[in-house]
C-alpha cells in the first residue's frame, strides 16, 4: 500500500479530485490525517489497474487522433479533387459555349452570304421587269434564276413563277386571269407566295396552292 494526498491521488487514478474525495466518503478509499493533512492508502494493485485503464485511454486517444487526422487528409485530398473536377468542368463548359457561339456564327454567315445572292438574283429579276422587258426575255431570265437558285440554294430549287406554270398547264386565259387575281389579292398575307416585282413565284413541291385551284 501506499499513500497519496488527494491530488497525487487523482493523478495516480486519472480522476479528479473531486472523484477522490467521493471516494473517501464512501468508503471505497481509506484515508489518515497526519499533520493536519488527509492521506489517502491505494493499494499497489487498484494503482495498476488505474495505471493500465490510463495508459489505455492514451493509447486510445492516440489512435482517434491518428484516425482524425487520417480522415483530415484523405478529406482534403478529396476537396482537391472536387476543385479540380469543378475547374475542369468549368473549363469545358466554356469551350463548349465558345464552340456553340463560333458555330452559330459560322451559320448565320453563311445563310447572310445566300440571303445576299438571292437578293442579287431576285433585284435582277425586279430591275428586268420593271424595265416591261418582252415575255420572252422575262422567261430567260426566270429560267436563269431558276438555275442559279438550284445551284446556290437547295431548298429554293423548286420556285417556278406562276406565269409559267399556267402557261405549262394549258389553262385558259380567263381562268388564268382569275387565279392571277387570287394570288394579287392574299400575296402579302401568304407565307407561300415569293413575289418578286410584279410577279409570283410557287414551290408546288413544298406547298399546296389547291385553295387557288392549282
């Protein structure tokens, strides 16, 4: 046995001084009084046992904080990660954005350089007209742009004027009169007329003109 004032007592337990004194009071821990000051008697073996449950508790105190601070680096490497992902994310989604804008602008290039020589081939055709040139050379001409328009633009290939399909027809002069007057009327209001001077032009193969008894 040995003896102990309370603090070395706490020490020697890991306790408290306190839990030392609760102790005492219980009974669990004799105590003296020498010299005005209280002793108390631990036995080697509770000492021991107090000193193992310490070293423990280090050893595993040790170990969370090992643990901890495993956990702390793996979580900043992760963060790091994230970071970069993020930034290479971004980074992507910029050039990707670029290349959508680049692109639309390559487009809208293109369709303005059409749109310019349909405008071209179209001011040729108004001027021709203007100038009341003979049916013949009118003719020519919408043949010519009718070529052109076949060349430059796909999607416009099947324009044929309303003059021409009418003639192709074999319609009578009045019913022809009749439906030049039909197309006069609504022109401005229907996206499927194309007039170009005082003459209409059709796409047979893109629209149905049966509501002007084409």
């Amino acid at each position: 046995m040995a003896r102990f004032t309370i603090t070395d007592a706490a020490k020697k337990l890991g306790v408290s001084k306190e839990a030392i004194h609760n102790r005492v009071r219980r009974g669990s821990l004799n105590s003296v009084v020498e010299n005005g000051i209280k002793y108390v008697i631990i036995e080697a073996q509770v000492i021991s046992k107090a000193s193992n449950r310490t070293s423990a508790k280090k050893q595993a105190l040790h170990v969370e904080d090992r643990y901890h601070k495993l956990l702390q680096e793996q979580n900043e490497k992760l963060q790091q990660r994230v970071d970069t992902l993020e930034n290479e994310t971004r980074s992507l989604r910029d050039q990707k954005e670029q290349m959508l804008i680049d692109e639309r602008e390559k487009i809208e290039q293109i369709y303005k350089q059409k749109d310019e020589q349909l405008k071209n081939i179209l001011n040729a055709i108004s001027s021709k007209f203007m100038l009341n040139a003979p049916d013949e050379d009118i003719e020519d001409v919408e043949n010519i742009v009718e070529v052109e328009l076949e060349e430059e633009d796909k999607p416009q290939s099947n324009l044929i004027s309303l003059n021409k399909y009418l003639k192709q027809k074999d319609i009578s002069k009045k019913k022809a009169q009749k439906i030049k007057d039909r197309f006069k009327k609504h022109a401005k209001n229907d996206s499927r007329i194309i007039k170009v001077g005082n003459k209409f032009y059709i796409d047979l193969e893109k629209y149905d003109y049966s509501d002007y008894s084409l």
